[in-house]
C-alpha cells in the first residue's frame, strides 16, 4: 500500500450526471399543475419523439426501465423455442429470455470485442431456434453485418441489447437502426438517463400498438385485453429527467471521452492490462473503461487492493449469466467468455472524473501491478 495515494472520498465505478436544476424543476412545475403523472402524458410524448430524433430512428417506444422493454421486445416478436445469446452480460438479458419461457442458448465471445462471436452462432442453430439476442458489450457494437447475415439465412429475429451504447454511430449509423429491435437502458449508471427507463427501437412499425398494449397489461381497449401484458410504462417524472439530460448529452460523451484519453494516457506501457478498443468506423460512447488483467488471481488481488485505496471498481461480468445459481448450465462451452469473465474489470468511468483523479487511480493501478509481480 502507498498511503499516499489513498482517496479522500471513495471514488465510485460511475456517478450520474444531473441536468440543469431550473430546467428539470420547469418540467415539473407543468406536471404538478395538469396533474397528469403517467399513462403516456405530454411530457413522455416529447422526451419519445426528441429521442427518435437524437438517435435517428423512426419508431421508438419508452418504457420503465430497460429490463423491462427487452422483455417486451421478446414477447411482441411472439418468439417460440430457444434464443441465441451471450453468457457475458448483466443479469438482465438472460433473465429476459426465461421470464419469455424461451431457452437461453450460450454462444462464445470473441476475446477482443466481447461481444457474441459470429462465427460460433451457426453451430448452435436448431430448429427451435427463432432468434439472435446479441449485446453491444460495454457501447462497442457487436458484428452487426455477420449477425444479420446468419439471421437472414436461418430466418430469425435479431434483438440487440443496446443498454450500454445510447448515441453510439456505425459507420455513422445510429445505432439504433440495425436488428430488427434495439433495448437501451436510461438506468442512472448509463450514458444517458432518465433515472430508470428504457426504450425500444424497431424497424417493423406494426410493432408500436403490440408494444403499447404490453406495457399496459396487454389492453387495447377500455373493455379489451388482447395479451398478458405487464405494467412497464414510463413515467412523467422520468420523462421529464430523461428531456433536460438530452440537453446535455453531448457534453457528457464529450466529457466521458476526455476521462478515456486521459486513462489511455496514464495506462501507456502497462504490459498487464489489455484495454478496450473501438474500431475507426465507430462513434463510440465511452461508457465504461473495462481492463483485461494477466488473470483471475491479479483480477481479483487488484480489485480488492483498489478498494483500501478507495476506489470502487466493478467486476463487470462475472460470474458469466450462465453460471447463475438461478441455472444450471455447463460453463465449459464458452471458454472465451469464461476468461475474460476471470479477468475483467471495471474502473471507475464517469464525466466529473477529473485528470487528477485518472492520474492517481492510474498511480495506485501501477503500483500494486508492480507488487503483484
Ligand atoms: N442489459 C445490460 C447489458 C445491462 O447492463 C443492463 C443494466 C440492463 C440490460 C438492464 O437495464 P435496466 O433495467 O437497469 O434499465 C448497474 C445498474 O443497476 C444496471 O442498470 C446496469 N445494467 C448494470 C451494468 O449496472 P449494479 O448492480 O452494478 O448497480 P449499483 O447499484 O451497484 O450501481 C453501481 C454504482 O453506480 C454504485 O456503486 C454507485 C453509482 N450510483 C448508482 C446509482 C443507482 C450512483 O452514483 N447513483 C445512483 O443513483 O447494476
């Protein structure tokens, strides 16, 4: 330990930025005086269309949170049998799949994106398999061109988790455009968020009124109700937070993108650590700043290590989704996964990280990788 470079005040894995006070109290004002508070109120009205805008989508539904419009997506594409996925996610995206009744197929990943690897999806085709659920890990988008290959030629849907990459371009593409449905997560830990929230983007319109209707325990009309729907509307207070933060989106990736440069900066010929990179064709969002340690031992040593110094970092994703105690899955098929699930970590990535900050963290990373060795 170097008592020197121990923080004052814990540093966190991630800190929400806030909008303008007077802005998101003038939101307010307006809710309190209609006394309109959810159900598809003005204010969610606007912050949907200002988000199809940003993010250059045509059709866009909001939702309570992220989890809940991915299940959404799963039951209004009405799929049957078993989805292809990834093991190396939040909890969230396998859960989708069996609170769908459908059966999570685990693919491996590739060991430098991390995300689902094309190349091994063909294999775990079988006839009951009706579609592709991919995850845009840590905002770098998966293979999207060799998934819609695969999903074209055995006739599936494709579903991205999108959670990590709002305002992410391909190709200068929104991200929101590719698949045939899009989940972002607007959690308070994201990017961009509306506290809790979620969205759906899709390229199939008749999917709007299905989605609506879900969200809204599947009724269509006052004295109808077509599908076992679930209650995952947004609400006007969410809007309303989720409507000021779009006023200061662009500022937090660029600020997010300064704390990246700055990582990159003060990392610089640390042989232990791999570090995540966005190819040229992608705008990325800077969500969060994974490392890949040697492996599990030095992983584990240097979290814990970072933690007498103060510094709070996340093992994101370990355990692997399949190795929940919730299932009952044989890890062994995914080995890629498995290790970088041994090996990942997460440090701290947030817009009000200063250079200072970065600096010192980066100091104490250097130092204990020393003392691993
Ligand atoms: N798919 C993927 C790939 C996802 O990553 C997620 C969510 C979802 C789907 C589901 O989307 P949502 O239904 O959540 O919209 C956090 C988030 O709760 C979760 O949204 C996120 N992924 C996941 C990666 O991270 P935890 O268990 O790590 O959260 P927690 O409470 O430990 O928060 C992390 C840190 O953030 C705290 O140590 C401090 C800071 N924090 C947190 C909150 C809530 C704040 O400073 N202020 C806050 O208000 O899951």
């Amino acid at each position: 330990m170097k008592n020197e470079l121990v923080f004052e005040n814990t540093i966190m894995v991630t800190q929400p930025s806030l909008p303008n006070y007077e802005r998101y109290m003038g939101y307010i004002k307006g809710i309190w005086d209609r006394k309109w508070l959810t159900n598809n109120g003005p204010v969610h009205e606007e912050f949907k269309n200002e988000l199809k805008n940003f993010l250059r989508t045509k059709n866009g539904e909001l939702f309570t949170n992220g989890h809940l419009a991915l299940e959404m997506a799963l039951k209004a594409l009405d799929l049957k049998g078993e989805v292809i996925t990834t093991p190396f996610t939040f909890a969230s995206t396998t859960h989708a799949i069996k609170n769908c009744n459908l059966e999570p197929v685990f693919c491996d990943i590739d060991p430098v994106t991390y995300n689902i690897d094309p190349a091994k999806i063909e294999d775990l085709i079988t006839e009951k398999t009706s579609a592709i659920l991919a995850v845009h890990v840590f905002g770098n988008p998966c293979d999207i061109q060799a998934i819609q290959t695969i999903a074209d030629k055995h006739n599936l849907k494709v579903i991205y988790d999108a959670a990590h990459t709002f305002g992410v371009e391909v190709d200068g593409k929104g991200i929101a455009n590719f698949g045939d449905v899009s989940m972002f997560s607007f959690h308070a830990t994201k990017v961009f968020h509306s506290i809790e929230g979620g969205m759906l983007s899709f390229s199939d319109n008749s999917l709007a009124p299905t989605l609506n209707a879900l969200k809204n325990f599947g009724i269509t009309s006052p004295e109808t109700v077509e599908y076992v729907g679930s209650n995952a509307k947004m609400n006007e207070f969410q809007a309303a937070m989720g409507l000021s933060n779009l006023e200061i989106i662009n500022n937090e990736i660029d600020s997010r993108k300064e704390v990246y440069t700055n990582y990159l900066h003060y990392l610089e010929g640390l042989d232990d650590i791999r570090l995540l990179q966005f190819p040229d064709y992608v705008k990325p969002n800077y969500a969060y700043f994974p490392i890949l340690l040697k492996d599990h031992k030095q992983r584990n040593l240097l979290c814990e290590q970072l933690g007498k110094y103060n510094v709070i970092t996340r093992k994101y994703f370990y355990p692997l989704c399949s190795q929940f105690d919730c299932y009952d899955y044989d890890v062994k098929e995914t080995p890629v996964a498995q290790g970088v699930s041994d090996r990942i970590l997460c440090l701290p990535m947030y817009a009000n990280l200063s250079k200072e900050e970065v600096k010192q963290i980066c100091e104490i990373i250097q130092y204990e990788l020393g003392d691993f060795k």
